[in-house]
C-alpha cells in the first residue's frame, strides 16, 4: 500500500544521505592523490596533516583463479566455497517459503504464520550482533563453528515443531544462529587469503551463495508436498557438515596480521 511505499521512501533517502556521508579509505585517497580530503579526514580521528608526497601509481594486473589452489590454500578455497554456499542454501531454503512452510508445521492459515515469520526476520538482528561481538571474545573459527552446529540443530527441531510456543522458539533459535553464521562467514573470508587474490577468493565464494540462493528455494518447492520435515532437516545436515569442516580445516585469524 502508499504507507508502506512511504515509508520504504522515507528510508531510503536517509540511507542514501548515510551512504555520502561515509568518508573514502585511506589507501584510495592516497592513490587518488586527494589530500585535503584526506588530512579532513584523519584530522577526525587525531592523526596531524601528512605531507604531499609522490605516490607511486599502481599498475594493475590480474590475479588468475588459479591461484586459490596454490600455495596451499586449495583446502581453504575449498572450504570457504562449501561455507558460502552452505549457510546461503539454508537461508533461502528457510525462508523463502516460509509462511506456508509454518502454516503447514504447526496446520495454521497463511495470515497467521505471517506474524510468525515477521517475528522470524526480527530475529535476524540479534543474530548479527551475536556474530560481531563473538568474533572479537572467542575468536571466528569457533564462532562459526558453534553458529553453523546449533543452526543445523535447530533446524532439526524446527522442522519437528508441533505447536505455536515450540516453532517460535525453534524458529527463532534457528535464525539467530543462521544470521551469526552469515555474519562470520562474511567477516572471516577476507581474512583468510592474501591481498593477491583476497578478492577472487571473496567473488568466487559469493558466486556459489548465488548459485544456492536460485538452488534452494526450488529444491523447498519440489519437496514441500512430499516430505517437508526430510527437507529442512536435510539443510540442517548441510550445516553440520560446514560446522565440522570449519572446525576440522579452518584457522583462526583473529588478532593476527593477514598480508
């Protein structure tokens, strides 16, 4: 309706004046040759006028994908696609259908579960909060790990529950987790591969989050009429085979100097 078009607009306006308002990195205005701009913006965080010096013009060059398998970062690369398209099948498998998928867990009419899944949603925030203040207490490593573990468990019981109470707890346990997970996975990545190829390894790794965003919501739809508890239990397996990979293979990057 106009008041929710309205609203959206409202929002987006002051996202769009937020966006102008973030400065430009260091590195880009160093390259760039803009110093004014840059002594404004170190002059906000106490650092004194730096002198104009000659910057020496970066050639560019092309990293080849290849090189994610060198130099023993092919277990990493390997890793790091299964984490990307692991917590991506899940979010779309979750909640792509998911008003009619509540409406047939616990028998309820679709404008019943649709309070539900709002309160689903909502729940995606303290799930990235989680994620941003465990990374820096416990490290990355074990905090995807236990974020990817306990999103597969709760989808177990998510899938099972069987009244309002059980599916809004299972429901919303399984959200806050699968948000920190994202939350991690898009925070470790960089750390994990040089400033070579950091790049190519983050690209490639969203690809197959794509890949899983189209994959999920069909494989949902196919099996929603034939056995719906198998398929969200099964995402919950794809999780716990990330969880065990990432605690198996992964490193922790925490308070370390990546190159």
């Amino acid at each position: 309706n106009w008041q929710l078009d309205y609203y959206v607009f409202i929002f987006s306006l002051v996202f769009l004046f937020t966006l102008f308002s973030i400065p430009e990195s260091i590195k880009f205005l160093l390259k760039k040759k803009r110093f004014d701009e840059l002594n404004k913006n170190l002059e906000k965080i106490g650092i004194k006028e730096i002198e104009k010096l000659e910057i020496e013009e970066e050639k560019a060059f092309r990293v080849p994908l290849a090189n994610l398998f060198k130099k023993g970062y092919a277990g990493r690369t390997l890793m790091v696609w299964y984490m990307w398209f692991a917590v991506s099948f899940a979010y779309y498998g979750f909640f792509s259908w998911l008003p009619k998928v509540i409406s047939k867990l616990i028998n309820t009419n679709l404008t019943t579960s649709t309070l539900y899944v709002f309160t689903l949603l909502v729940m995606q925030l303290p799930g990235y909060l989680l994620a941003a203040y465990l990374i820096e207490k416990v490290g990355r490593k074990l905090t995807l790990f236990f974020s990817f573990l306990l999103t597969g468990v709760m989808a177990y019981f998510f899938a099972r529950s069987s009244s309002n109470t059980t599916l809004l707890v299972n429901g919303s346990l399984m959200t806050i987790f699968c948000m920190s997970a994202w939350g991690v996975v898009y925070a470790y990545t960089p750390e994990l591969f040089p400033t070579e190829f950091r790049a190519s390894a983050n690209g490639s790794a969203g690809s197959f989050a794509r890949l899983a965003g189209i994959v999920a919501p069909l494989y949902i739809s196919l099996l929603f009429n034939k056995n719906l508890i198998f398929a969200i239990t099964f995402l919950g397996v794809i999780l716990l085979i990330a969880s065990i990979w990432v605690f198996l293979g992964g490193v922790e990057t925490k308070a370390k100097e990546i190159g």
